[in-house]
C-alpha cells in the first residue's frame, strides 16, 4: 500500500510502499475512502510536539479518516466488515495517510448514513475540537456567547453550528467575502477581521468562551473580550501545563510548559479569566453521537476541496497557505463522488 512516512523531525515526508497493517486485537482495519489535513499534522511533522508526544519514527502521519472496515481483531465485537466508519486516531497513533490503516475501535464510529462516506472525513477532528473546546473545557451553558475566530475554517464552522445546537448566541471573525457563508451557519456577529477590531466590536457584549484557531496576538487579545470567569480555549497558541498531563508527559515536561505560557496565564488571571490549550483526544463515542446531529441535519460538514490521495502533501501545503473555507481533504476513491471540487 501507499503511505506518507514521516522519516525525520522538520524533513518533507516522503511518499512509500509499505506491508497492510494487521489489526490487534482492539483495532479494526480500514480502507481509507477519505482523510483530512490538519494544522496539527504540520505541527508534528516539525518537531513541536515530540517532547510531549514521543512518537516512534519512522511513522505514517495522519489522523483523520473516513472508510470501509475490512477486518477486524479478535477483540472487537462493535464493528463487522463492510461497515462504513469515521474516526480520529490521535497524534501518537496517527496512520490514515495511507491507504489502509489499523485503528483503536474505540476511536471510530459509524459514519453518518446522510452524507457521502469521503464527506464523513471532514467531520472528526473539527466535531471534536468543538465538542471538546465547548462541553468539556468551556461547559457551555445555553445563553452564553461564543467567539471563535475563523468561522469559515473547518473547525471553526462546526464549533458555530454546535454552539447554536446548544443554545449559545455566536460571534466569530472572517472575511468579508465569507461573511454569507457563516450567517448560513447561524452566526449572530460576523466581524470582518480585515476591517473591524473584534475588541472593540465586542466591547458591549462580553463573551463566556473563545475558541482561537489563530494562536499569537490573537489569542492574547482575546482574554480582553472575555466576561470575568471566561475562558479562552486555544487549538493554535501556546501549550499549558495541561498538555502535559494529558499526554502523561513528565515533570520537567510540565515545568517546561509553565515557562512557555507563564506570561499569558498570568495576563489571563490578572483579567479574572483563563486559558487552556487544547489537544484533542479520540473518542469514539462523541463521534457517535456527532453522526446523530448530522443525520438529523444540525451539523453539517463544510468541504473545501477534495484532492487525490496521491496529493496529500499538496493539500497539506494548499490548507498552510490559507483561505480553506472548510476542510481540505484527500480521497482514494474519487469515483464514490461527492458535491466538492
């Protein structure tokens, strides 16, 4: 099968042939119909991250699929071949860019039936960034506000549609030109973010829960717009301390994190709010439940493009070089069909 491997931390990765996986006995074997690219997958391929998650090289990147399970471990009693599945592997595991993977059945689910099976791939990472960044971390409460910087993006445009699910009124900046695209989302304040200043725009209507993508200036700007006991839940920005627990990383590790976001969490308190980096974690049962909205027409998945499989570095370059509106993904079986170019 064809894989993409990354060999050395901060090199291109490189396109090889390489033996089908045979699954373990919690695993099912998939054939990849679709896959994403993700920011986070450039931020492993560069090293960022493998203090914290210590990966095993060389190593088959990706983390995101949609496809047809073909065998199945002897331990798992869930899923049969010829289910049609989506899930999220985690950055540890990762394996989808290629094209056959083995897979914690616990990190996938059954795909919406509503939607084309490559489409199903744009879903896992933004259901649960948003479903993480609002439920687990920002306990969102129906009446509060959210501002998530990017609402066109991929992740950006399902934490828009959760939060409206959940009874959340939306802020969010984007372009002018894809001011329509998240109003059709049910965005209640679109700020242009070539023109306006989301501070000053929100001066009046002090949010409970941002969701950064962006990282940066923005994210330290973004605890000013924040009511006090807020929280800014950052997928782009600085690592905490947290993500050192999360990822069972040691003590220096933690001490380490402390030191890197020691300046912005000690701006976020002095403002009476919090910050939290955010790495997500696959889970299996919430994609469940993210099928479920999908079929009953709450969620969407918002498709930017689709590329060939044998694109895959493209696309990752294509999604670096900005102005996805949605996803970007890569598919081995083009023919299955889908409404995106």
């Amino acid at each position: 099968m064809k894989a993409f491997v990354l060999e050395t931390y901060g090199r291109p990765l490189r396109a090889v042939e390489m033996p089908e996986p045979t699954p373990a006995p919690h695993e099912v074997l998939v054939r990849m119909a679709a896959s994403g690219v993700n920011h986070a997958d450039e931020r492993t391929r560069t090293g960022e991250f493998k203090a914290v998650f210590r990966l095993d090289l060389p190593k088959v990147m990706g983390g995101e699929l949609s496809g047809e399970v073909i065998a199945v471990g002897e331990g798992v009693t869930r899923f049969s071949p010829g289910d049609r599945v989506y899930g999220y592997t985690g950055v540890v595991a990762m394996g989808t860019w290629a094209e056959v993977v083995a897979v914690d059945a616990a990190a996938v689910a059954l795909a919406p039936s509503s939607i084309p099976l490559v489409d199903a791939a744009a879903l896992p990472v933004v259901a649960l960034t948003a479903w993480q960044a609002l439920v687990a971390v920002g306990q969102i409460q129906p009446g509060q506000t959210v501002l998530v910087h990017g609402g066109a993006g991929g992740v950006g445009s399902a934490v828009i549609q959760l939060a409206k699910h959940l009874g959340a009124t939306v802020a969010t900046t984007a372009s002018a030109d894809s001011a329509d695209v998240v109003k059709d989302l049910g965005v209640d304040i679109v700020i242009d973010y070539r023109s306006e200043d989301f501070v000053d725009r929100l001066a009046d209507t002090p949010v409970d829960i941002v969701v950064d993508t962006q990282g940066g200036d923005i994210t330290t700007r973004s605890l000013r717009v924040l009511r006090r006991g807020g929280i800014v839940v950052g997928i782009a920005g600085t690592p905490d301390p947290h993500l050192a627990d999360q990822a069972g990383a040691g003590r220096l590790v933690k001490a380490a994190l402390a030191v890197l976001s020691f300046r912005l969490r000690r701006q976020a308190r002095r403002l009476g709010v919090r910050y939290r980096f955010l790495i997500i974690q696959p889970d299996g049962e919430a994609l469940a439940a993210t099928a479920g909205l999908v079929d009953d027409g709450i969620l969407h998945p918002i498709v930017d493009r689709v590329l060939p499989f044998d694109d895959t570095l493209a696309a990752l370059d294509q999604l670096l070089a900005g102005r996805a509106r949605g996803k970007i993904l890569v598919t081995t079986t083009p023919e299955e069909g889908t409404n995106h170019a």
